[in-house]
C-alpha cells in the first residue's frame, strides 16, 4: 500500500465501539462530524457484559420519582473520598454537577430507566428493583461526611442488563450517521512528520467469506459469554477467533482528518500487562473481553503517550447476598478484622489483596445463618443464589465454640477470641463498632461458623476484577498527553483506555459512567478545530446519509 493512499476517510476515527466509543461517536455525529468507528469484535466490549449501572446522582429525574432527595454538593463530597486524586476538584466537581443531564442523555438515546427503589444492600439489584445503593454511602466515615442517596441506576432489562444500554447507545450511533467497520482491528496509528495522529492501520475482515465472519462473530460471543464465567472456554474460543483474523483479514488504512479517539477499553485480558502492572491480583475473573488486551493504551503509549494508574485494579469480593451477612465479621487468617462487612465490594477486595494476601474469612452465628437462608428464598438473580448457596453451605466449616471454629478453619483462635471480644465490649459500652461499621449485632448464638471468603479461581464464588488505569488525558478534552505535559495532536483517549473518575477506586456504575461522560468529552472536543459546516465534504456527507 503507497504512503498517503487511503481506503477511508473521516473527520474522526473511534477505536472501540463499547459505551464511551459510542458515547463519543454520538457526540461529534450530532455535531456534524464524519464518524468511522472500528471494533475488533462486533462491538459492545465489556460494556455490553457489564450490569449496565450508571453511577449518578445530584437529583435525577430517576431519584425525583423514587422520592430520593440527592444534590450535587452530597454526591462530589461522598466520591471525593473514593475518587481522590484521580481527577482534578474541578474534574470531579463537573461530572457531579452534569449527572443528572447524562441520565437525561442517555435516556435520549433510548436507554430505559425506572425509578423503583431496592430496600436491601445487595451487590446487584433483582429484575424487581432498578436503583440502588451501589457504593458505601451508608458506611460509617461516608455517611457522616454526605447525606447517602441511592445512585446506582440500573439499564430496565432481564438479567445483567449491559446489552440494554450498549444496544441502546450502538442503535443512537447508527441513526446519527456514523460508520461502524465491525471485525476490525487497529494495528498502529499513522503518523505525519509533525507526529499528528492522521489515520489508522488496520485488519479487516469485511472481504471474508461469509462463513469466516460468521464463525468469528460467534466465536467472540461466546468467548465472552458464557467465557467470561469460565475463563478457559472464553481464551480458547478466542484463540480460533484469533486464527480466522490472521487467515481471512486484508490491510486497511483509516485516514482522520481531526484525530483518532481510543476507546478500546482496559487490559485485565492481558496477562504480560497484569504481571506487570498489577501482580498482586491473581485469582480474579476478568471482568471484560479478549478486547481488553491493552491495545488501545499500548497504541497511545507508541504515540507518545503517558500512563498513570496501570497498578489500580478493582477487585471484587462481596459478601452480599443474603444481606444478613453484613452482620457478620470478616477475619483474616489471624483472627483480626480485614474492614467494614458493609462496604461496597470493591472496597473488601482490595483490603483483601493489599493487607491480607487475599485470605479471609466471614464469621457468623446461628441467628445469622438462619436469616441468612431465610434470604436466599427471596428475589435474586441467578449468579447470586449461586454465590449464596455456595458460601452457606460447601465454603462453610461449623462449631459449638469460637476454638473449635477456629481450629477447623485453620485460623488463630487466640486472635478470633480477641476480635469477638473487642466488638462486643464496644458494643456494651455503646461506642462504634471498631472498623465504622453501621450495622452491629453481637455474635453470641452458636454454633458458630467461618465460611472462607478468600480470594482464588473458584466458579462458585467468583472474584470479577477491571483494570482502572490508561492513557493520562487532559481533563477539560479528553486528548493523550505526553510525559512532558503537552499534547500527542490528535489523539484522544476516553473509557477505560484512559484514566477517568473511578480510576482509584471503583464502586458499581461508576466506570460505565465515566465511559460515557469522558466519551461525549472526547467526542466534542475532537472535532473543535473543523469548519465542518462550510465545509463542502460536509454537504456531501450530509446529502449522502
């Protein structure tokens, strides 16, 4: 292929077509701009197998019909504790202040919403309920720091409703004219002697027989689900993927007249990547796609990009459902306490894997236990009765005497004992539980149990775990800078491929959140320095769709 030929051109060119691809591509499609997306796959990323949980708040319309009372000044001061030094204040300050107006968005685009509210803490909420609390709002120092509010607003759909709101996003995409070029990969960014981004070189597999395109685009599926539950089957579907792409793909070359934008999400499918970045978090399953293999982040950083963040990884361990667990008290393998039980499961995860070699185990009485089975007959989804049956019954060891427990689970008694004994006396006393946590009831009713928690490739109770660290981007555009500070021109990164809001700590809808606020960020700013309308490629364009 002759430098400078190319088989297509656009205004902006989106790597990655999961919600902050499609997010951007909206953005500058509804702005005029000439959009190409390409996507590995057939789009939808980790976004589509996510639950579909957009964190936001500061009084949405969703909140107002559910009879919730939230501001943007509760929802800034109760993220500001989980988001720290992540994003700026200012940063911070916006994307709570336009919250509200991305429901707003999103509901524009044909995402549904309903106001019914979850009475119950719950690591995800039943096909009854699609608001909740999904972070620790209600727990201990955050509660005292903002009024909690519920603002976990969950995409209406059966199920894990990822695919409801990515559909939603990739049909609104579409109808703004912009171009998806799916069972397409990106390869490398093209450069001009300036060192502008000015195009894309890809694989396609638009030219393959039918049959090819087929056999992939039903392979990536599965290799994601039921993949993602069980590892193995997901990287050996994707290695016959992978071989088809090699077979039937043909070159491809993208020019962009305003830049390429980096969507192509994180790297938790990258196992050089994870050793790496983050070799503390072993056992996990990875929440994503065999598209999460790093390669929008690694594109940028050939660019000359920077990174920050590659060693955050959100790991979840929750103990809920039943709730009844939260009464409980989790230890590790010296009997003393790992955190607050009623922290979001991002928060117990990783005081798991920083401070206790990912070891833990949750102890309970006979009234817990009972209330607990009592629970599990209620609304769930099927994943959750999975996790609750598995810990009640075959991660549970049972004994008359907190020693005997101890002894069974392999545990120090001495320090058990201590732990029980600190937590009751504060309770005698009416002081607050030791760790901060709310929701405190003795544990005196035996038998007692200890079911083990710990963190290890297990199919019953799964730890799902994301990458949260990318390309570091300008705040107020979204585009890649350099170590040094300044711009790579025209290149821009959003969604998991960059750094964003949740990128030290995660709670449930805040990285589908920045997805689509960082993509839109993205997608506007891209296209700023076109004439698009006095252009006449525009008139063409406009004529043509």
């Amino acid at each position: 292929m002759q430098p400078g030929w190319y088989d297509l051109e656009a205004d902006l060119v989106v790597v990655g077509f999961g919600a902050a691809g499609a997010a951007a591509a909206i953005e500058a499609a509804s702005a005029g701009a000439d959009v190409v997306v390409l996507d590995r796959f057939c789009g939808g990323g980790a976004s589509k197998a996510s639950g579909g949980v957009v964190y936001a708040g500061g009084g949405t319309a969703i909140q107002r019909q559910a009879g919730v009372s939230d501001s943007p000044e509760d929802m800034y001061r109760y993220l500001s504790m989980e988001v720290g030094d992540a994003v700026s204040a200012a940063t911070l300050r916006r994307f709570c202040a336009e919250s509200a107006g991305m429901i707003e968005w999103l509901a524009a685009q044909g995402v549904p919403f309903e106001a019914s509210l979850c009475p119950d803490k719950t690591s995800y909420p039943s096909n009854r309920h699609y608001l909740y609390y999904s972070g620790s709002e209600r727990c201990g120092p955050f509660a005292e720091a903002a009024t909690p509010a519920p603002r976990g607003h969950r995409a209406r759909g059966k199920g894990t409703s990822g695919a409801v709101l990515y559909d939603a996003l990739a049909r609104s995409a579409r109808r703004s004219g912009v171009r998806v070029h799916p069972q397409t990969s990106a390869g490398s960014l093209i450069l001009d002697e300036d060192g502008r981004v000015t195009g894309v070189e890809c694989t396609t597999m638009a030219a393959a027989p039918h049959w090819a395109r087929l056999a992939h685009r039903l392979l990536s599926r599965y290799a994601t689900k039921p993949g993602l539950y069980v590892p193995a089957l997901g990287r050996a579907l994707h290695r016959r993927a992978a071989r088809l792409e090699q077979r039937h793909g043909r070159p491809l070359r993208v020019a962009a007249r305003a830049g390429v934008l980096l969507a192509a999400g994180g790297f938790v499918a990258n196992r050089e990547m994870m050793r790496s970045h983050a070799p503390g978090y072993r056992g996990g399953l990875p929440l994503g796609t065999a598209g999460d293999d790093g390669s929008g982040i690694r594109l940028g950083v050939r660019a000359g990009g920077s990174t920050a963040k590659m060693d955050r990884v959100s790991a979840w361990r929750f103990v809920t459902p039943p709730s009844a667990l939260i009464e409980g008290l989790l230890v590790d393998r010296h009997g003393r306490r790992v955190c607050d039980e009623s922290r979001y499961g991002a928060a117990i995860g990783e005081a798991m894997i920083t401070r206790h070699d990912g070891r833990a185990w949750l102890l309970i009485d006979s009234r817990i236990l009972a209330a607990a089975r009592r629970q599990l007959r209620g609304p769930a989804l099927w994943f959750q009765r999975m996790q609750g049956w598995y810990l009640l019954s075959t991660a549970r060891v049972t004994a008359h005497s907190l020693d005997e427990l101890a002894a069974r689970a392999g545990i120090d008694a001495n320090g058990l004992r201590a732990t029980v004994r600190e937590y009751h006396d504060a309770l005698a006393a009416g002081e607050p539980d030791p760790v901060g946590k709310s929701v405190a009831r003795r544990i005196d009713r035996p038998p007692y149990s200890l079911i083990d928690c710990s963190i290890r490739p297990n199919l019953g109770y799964p730890c799902p775990m994301l990458t949260l660290g990318g390309l570091v981007v300008d705040e107020d555009t979204g585009a890649v800078l350099r170590d040094d500070g300044g711009h790579v021109p025209g290149l821009y990164a959003a969604g998991r491929s960059a750094v964003g809001v949740c990128s030290n700590s995660y709670v449930s809808g805040l990285s589908l959140a920045d997805c689509v606020f960082s993509g839109r960020r993205a997608g506007a700013h891209a296209i700023t320095d076109l004439n698009i309308e006095g252009s006449e490629s525009h008139a063409h364009r406009v004529r043509s769709r």
